[in-house]
C-alpha cells in the first residue's frame, strides 16, 4: 500500500476524493496551503505521483525551491520537507516544541537533507508546519 491514500498512477486527486479521505482534516490542508501561498509567493502547487510505494502528494514550490510536500492519508495528512543541517541547527535556535525536534532529530539524513514527514491532524499541526517552512526557506 502507498504511503498516500491516492495510488492510482493514472490520474491525480479531484478536490471531492480529496475532501472525502481527509474528512474533518481537509480544512487544515487549505490552511496549510493557503498560508505557504501567502507566505512564499509566489507559489506553484502540483500534484506528483512518486512510486507505487509513495503514491500522490502535492509539491508547494517558490521558484525552483521546493517548500513543502503533502500526502493525503486517511483522515490526516503528512507534511514532509528536506532540512539541511543549517535548517536543522536554526530549528533548535527557534522556539519550535519539543515533539517537532524530535522528528526532526531522528529523521533519516539524504545528500539533500533530512527528510523530515510530520503528521498532521490539528490547527496547531498547521501553525508549526508553518514555522518550520519558514525556517527551512531561510536557512537554504
């Protein structure tokens, strides 16, 4: 099973499949965009299909810069960045929770960064995804 609830490599998500897997969670998820748009316009969003392992998500870019990606899951979804060490030590500097640096800490590393997935299920999930987005595209 993929890691997003969407693996049909054939066609992308529609907005109505999309609001059904995520349920109660799908006003987070335009949250969460909605504040990427406003905050790093400007922004493209696309839909990509990774592998059968990893199914759709969404890529939230600035220019060439990749922002943040979002699988939908069953009733939540992930928000998944690539950290580099200068994002990972500015996010300890930050007054990030606990919790956020713990993912962050134990993330497997990659030549272009941690790779940091956060699930997200509630408004302050949202508003830390956010700090760490900014973080990240400040300490590229």
């Amino acid at each position: 099973m993929a890691l997003s609830a969407f693996d049909d490599k054939t066609r992308p998500p529609q907005e109505d499949e999309l609001a059904a897997v995520l349920g109660k969670k799908f006003g987070l998820w335009n949250d969460l965009q909605s504040r990427s748009a406003a905050r790093f316009a400007p922004l493209s969003i696309d839909w990509g299909y990774a592998s059968k392992n990893t199914g759709w998500g969404l890529r939230l870019k600035q220019e060439r810069r990749t922002v943040l990606y979002m699988t939908p899951c069953q009733g939540y979804f992930l928000a998944s960045f690539a950290l580099g060490e200068k994002a990972v030590k500015a996010a300890h500097e930050s007054a990030l929770p606990a919790e956020v640096l713990d993912v962050i800490d134990n993330a497997p590393r990659y030549a272009e960064g941690r790779g940091v997935r956060f699930e997200v299920r509630s408004a302050k999930d949202v508003r830390n995804m956010e700090r760490v987005a900014i973080i990240k595209m400040a300490n590229c």
